[in-house]
C-alpha cells in the first residue's frame, strides 16, 4: 500500500476544524456558544499554522537534506491545498459571523464601533481609553525604523495611515499593539435603552488616535487590524552540556522571533500600508496572506461577556455513587476500583484523594506525572502541603507540553522552592502518561494506590474535557506505575523498568506491539468464521502502521467502529473490505479527550482506557501508558457510554474518504445527543444507589 491510501494528516485536521464551524452554524446552540465555537476555530487555526504549516515549510526548506522530522511525500503540494480550503473556510467563517449577529440583534446586543457611538458614550470612551488604556499602549511610527519591530505572535495590531486631509503627500505609518491580554478585548458601553452594547477594545483605540498622535497635527486617520502567525516549534538542540531548562527558555525566545508563517489583515486596510507591511515582514504571495473582515484574533471571543438571554443549559457534575457517602476518598479506593467520567462526575475527588494523602500521617510518598496544570492549581496545592506534612514529592513536569511551556517552567520553581523533587522528562520523549502513584505504611505494611488517566491533572479543562479517570488499589497496575516513575528518575540506563511493566501497556516499548497483536488475534478469528470485533475511541489517529493493520483486519471481515474527535487519514470505504470501517466524529460542548480500546478477543474482551492517541510522536516518542480494565462492571459502564456514542445521530458525523463531514441521520430514529444521554445514564447509576 502507498500514502494514497490516507488521507493527509493536515487535510484531515483542517476537515476536523470545518466540524467545530458546523458547530457555530448550528441554531440549536446557544448564541454564546456558537460565538465561543467561531473563537475556538479560530485558536485552532492559529496553532495549526505555528506548528504544522510552519513544520511543512520547513520541510519544503530542507527538502533532500537530513533532518529529525518525518516527512510529507509533497509538503509543497499540501501547502497549496491548506491555502484554498483556509480561505474557503474563512468565507464561511465571516458569513456564519454575519449571521450570528443577526441573531445578537434580535436578543438586544449590538457590537458597536467608534464611528456609531452616543454623545455619553463617546465621553465613557475617551475616559475608559485615558484610564485602562492609555499607559498601555506604545505607538510606533515605523518608516523611520531601520527594522520593523518584533511583532508578538498572539497579539493584535492596528496598522494606522495618517496624513493631513489638504496633502497626500504627508502621510506617516504607525502601529498600536492591542493590549487585549491587561485590559480585556471587550467594553461594555453604557445605554440609555435596555440594548446590551459593546465595543472592541481596538475600536476604543480607533476613536482615540487623533488624541494619540495630536502632537503631529493630523486630521485624517485610517486604521485597520492586522495578526502575524509565527513558526512556534521549539528547537530543542542536542547540546548536552545545555540543561533542559536552559534548552526550553532560549527556544521560547527563539520563537518570538519565529519566522512568519502566516499575515491576516483586514482586506479594507490602505494597500500601501498593506504592501509596506508584506515587504517588510519577508512574506511572499506564495505565504498565507489572508485578506478577512474588520475583527480579527477571534480566539477572545471564547470569553465574549455573557449578556443573552439564554443561558447555558449545562448541568452540574454529579458525585460518583461510590463516593457519595464516604467521608475519605481514599478508604473506599483500597476496597475498590472507581472509575471517574469527566466532566459528567465531578473532579473533586482527585484533589481530595491528594488533599487526604497530604494530611494522612501513615502516608510517606506520593509521585505523580503532570503535563498541563490549571492556572490556580489546586493540585499543586495539594503536592505542596504534602511536602509541608513531611512527605516525599515526585512531579515529572513535563516543559515541553506545547505552549504550557513557560507556566510549566515558573511551576517548576514553585515546587523546587517547596522542597518537592521535579522530574524534568527524558532527552527527545515527552512524557504524556498520566500516572500518581501514593505509598502508605502502616506497621510494617506497605499499601499503594492512585491513579491512570486519559486527561491532564487541569480542574479547569476537566470542566469542558471529556475524560476517563481509573483510581484503584490494584497491586499490579501500582507495580507498573512505580516501574515507570523508576525509569523517569534513571531513564539513561531504565529503560528495563518499562520493559518490566506487565500489566499497563506502555509507549514507547510495548504498545504498538501490542496493539498489532490484538488487531491479528481479531483477523485471525474473522477468518476461522469467528465473531471479531474492535472499537475504538481515540483524539487523532495517523500512524500508518497501525491504519493498515486495520485495512488488513476490515479485508478479512473484522467489525470495526471508531469515534476519534479529530486527525482521522484512514479510508473507511474500499472495495476490498469485507466490511466498511464505521467511523464518527462527535464535536460538541465538551471536548471528547478520552482513549478507549475494545477488543472482542472470542468473547473475553479485552477493555483498555489510555492517554496515547495513534500517531507517530504517541507510539514512538513519548511516554505514555494504557491500563486495561479488569473490573466487570467498570468495564460494562464504559462499554455502555462508547455504545451511547456510537448511536449519537444530532452531534456525530461521519468520517468518510470524502472529508464531506456529513452528520449522522436521526431519520426515523429516536434522537441520540451522546454528551445529554451519558449524563443522564450517569446521573442514573448515581440516583440507584
């Protein structure tokens, strides 16, 4: 088989970006949802250009030369693709925005700019702009500059034309950065009617220039926004001598002076200034030069105020029936396993198993891994009494969680200022598995137990990720996670700790492995007229190997059904398949972050839940773990929520060869929201009790 055969990875991602549109297109969403939806586009699209378009430049770059990076058959050709479909989805993007407002006006909100403000409103702004923001803005004139200065990746920017309304011919340039990050992207203004209106705060900044640049005597300005995508990869060199903190802090300033990788601007913006700009920032025609609407760096729009009407009709997390009545998490953990589903179950009881290990006087040591870490990190909090009550403390922080970067390092001297012993990672391998293990002595008796996880340590992503969290007691899975922390302290001459593991499942050693010989034991049992069946639920799924193990499986009549939220090359339709590949995407109000595997292995099935997605940098590259399920009835429940996903006909579309993201038809079916149902079916198990 040849690449033809997958669909391209980055084509794949931009078809998983046009589902979260459909999201922002669709009226049964709340306004301010569907508003958050064009926001969390528009942040995807920006990661998206700093990490994969600037990676496939650079392999247009190096092409023909070595280099530590896996390379496209075409990068230039999936370049040019990503060009039409991202000014494609840009017109949709503006006409399903010029809709929502539509909406907005019905429900009495109006975004309102500087050229249609009230008598009252125009003083509020120039007081709002001489108290909030003023002090932070610096004005630069740039023709002048033998350099155009260091332009932030994130950040917004005003492209100002000056000049005087009797000569075009004394005419200045001038940019703002738009400081959204200190004082907010949106005002609230005040109205005499019960209309709710708002203005942007580069708008508060338009109104504000002839006050900003009185000093040269202009009376005509021009201001239009414009946003630079920079190259975000960090180069981590292999220069021993460098530590890896050293390492991550020069290359986070390195890509602030990432090159360009991407302009958007206005399209009403002065063409001279437009073509100063291009010149100067050494962008060509051929770079992704997008000519948009007036409003840019949408990704602010995820927090736009909450003035609808409609609130959300989220419900609140539910208290695991297990623990519902217990006074200490932790004692019901030794009598049994529990498996936590967030958001649906309430994260509490991971910080109290902690909180409660810090407090626990027969408690010696507690380890644990952490990628992406909540601002306020209750977690940590929890970590650090626990060193103050005199126990031992083992984080591996892993500082090359993308654009956690920086938080993980100023994390790191918060804990090694309390005495807490960080774990840095393993040279060229991100550490990605989600592990705690505590050790407790009573007498001369050790007991161990914890966690595995599909999702990070966050309490806040935890409220919108969909994740499966496995606390247990059981002795052997506990062996395994020591085995791994082993390795992480020794990882230069421990990796015969990760090949000890017998019961997790453990990337980079065992999992492919594994996964291969679970796929043949199905194909195997297809062909001897067997029943043979795999499920699978995962975040992206690219790696070839382990895609062409699954033609092979779907060729020899294996039942497969798949639910993997976004990168999916594989082909589901082909004529060699005995059966065609089932395969869904659900994108709805939590984001489906979970790793389940299901095997039907002649009836003794085998049921895992993991952190690793099926790609290259998962399999090969990074430490992770999957735990399989030993429990009967955890296993029926989890079982029962991926059956409630695979029926999902309002929020699942197909995944098909032809990228068209159709949804699932719910014609003449009862209606099956999968997020609703496993709530419900949840909240259910809860009330038995």
């Amino acid at each position: 088989m040849h690449k033809k055969n997958l669909i391209a990875r980055d084509i794949s991602w931009l078809s998983f970006n046009a589902r979260v549109l459909q999201e922002a297109n669709d009226p049964t969403v709340p306004l301010k949802s569907r508003i958050r939806f064009l926001g969390i586009h528009s942040n995807n699209l920006d990661e998206f250009f700093r990490v994969r378009v600037a990676t496939l430049k650079r392999m247009v770059e190096l092409a023909g030369k070595k280099a530590n990076m896996h390379f496209e058959d075409n990068p230039q050709a999936i370049l040019d693709q990503i060009q039409t479909i991202v000014l494609q989805q840009q017109n949709e993007f503006n006409r399903i925005w010029d809709g929502i407002q539509d909406e907005m006006k019905k429900q009495k909100v109006f975004l309102v700019t500087e050229k249609k403000l009230t008598k009252e409103q125009k003083d509020f702004v120039r007081t709002f702009f001489d108290e909030e923001v003023r002090s932070n803005i610096i004005p630069l004139l740039i023709e002048s500059l033998p350099a155009l200065p260091y332009l932030r990746d994130k950040s917004l920017y005003l492209g100002v034309v000056m000049r005087k309304e009797d000569s075009a011919y004394d005419q200045k340039y001038a940019l703002i950065e738009i400081p959204s990050k200190t004082v907010g992207r949106f005002v609230q203004l005040p109205s005499k009617t019960d209309d709710k209106q708002i203005i942007l705060l580069e708008d508060v900044v338009r109104y504000n220039l002839p006050y900003i640049f009185s000093y040269f005597g202009y009376d005509y300005f021009d201001a239009h926004v414009f946003k630079v995508t920079k190259d975000a990869e960090i180069d981590i060199d292999n220069d021993v001598s460098t530590t890896l903190v050293q390492k991550i802090e020069h290359g986070l300033k390195n890509r602030r002076k990432g090159k360009a990788v991407r302009f958007v601007y206005d399209k009403e913006m002065d063409a001279g200034l437009l073509e100063y700009l291009i010149r100067r920032l050494n962008l060509s025609r051929r770079d992704n030069i997008i000519p948009g609407g007036r409003i840019h760096n949408f990704r602010h729009f995820m927090d736009f105020p909450d003035v609808f009407d409609k609130k959300t009709t989220r419900l609140s997390p539910i208290r695991h029936p297990a623990l519902k009545n217990s006074l200490r998490v932790t004692d019901v953990i030794l009598e049994q396993d529990v498996m936590l589903h967030f958001p649906y179950h309430s994260f509490d009881p991971l910080i109290d198993l902690l909180r409660e290990a810090a407090m626990d006087p027969d408690v010696t040591t507690i380890k644990i891994t952490a990628y992406r870490l909540a601002s306020n990190s209750k977690i940590i909090n929890a970590l650090v009494n626990a060193v103050r009550n005199g126990k031992q403390v083992t984080v591996m922080l892993e500082l090359r969680a993308r654009f956690d970067e920086e938080a993980n390092l100023e994390w790191k001297n918060v804990l090694e200022d309390e005495g807490v012993k960080v774990l840095l990672g393993v040279p060229n391998m991100k550490v990605h598995a989600k592990i705690c293990v505590i050790k407790k002595r009573i007498g001369n008796k050790t007991t161990q137990y914890g966690f595995v996880s599909t999702g990070n340590l966050n309490e806040s992503t935890a409220r919108v990720y969909a994740d499966h969290c496995l606390l247990t007691s059981n002795r052997n899975i506990m062996a395994d996670v020591n085995r791994i922390f082993s390795y992480l302290e020794n990882y230069k001459t421990g990796e015969k700790f990760l090949k000890a593991c017998k019961t997790l499942v453990i990337c980079p050693t065992t999992m492919r492995k594994q996964l291969l010989m679970l796929i043949n034991r199905e194909i195997r049992n297809a062909k001897a007229k067997k029943e043979a069946r795999i499920t699978i639920k995962l975040n992206s799924i690219s790696d070839t190997d382990l895609i062409y193990k699954l033609y092979e499986a779907a060729e020899a009549g294996v039942d497969i059904q798949m639910v993997v939220r976004g990168i999916f090359c594989a082909k589901v339709e082909n004529k060699k398949y005995k059966k065609h590949i089932t395969a869904i995407s659900i994108v709805d109000e939590f984001l489906e972050h979970a790793r389940v595997l299901i095997f039907h292995n002649s009836g003794k099935e085998r049921v895992f839940i993991s952190s690793a997605d099926w790609m290259v940098r998962n399999l090969d590259h990074r430490v992770e773990a999957a735990v399989p399920i030993a429990n009967s009835e955890i296993k029926d429940e989890l079982k029962s929520i991926i059956d409630i996903q695979l029926r999902d006909n309002v929020k699942a579309r197909w995944l098909d060869n032809h990228l068209s993201n159709e949804y699932v038809s719910s014609a003449g079916k009862k209606k099956t929201r999968s997020q609703v149902d496993t709530f419900h079916f949840l909240q259910q198990k809860a009330v038995k009790v």
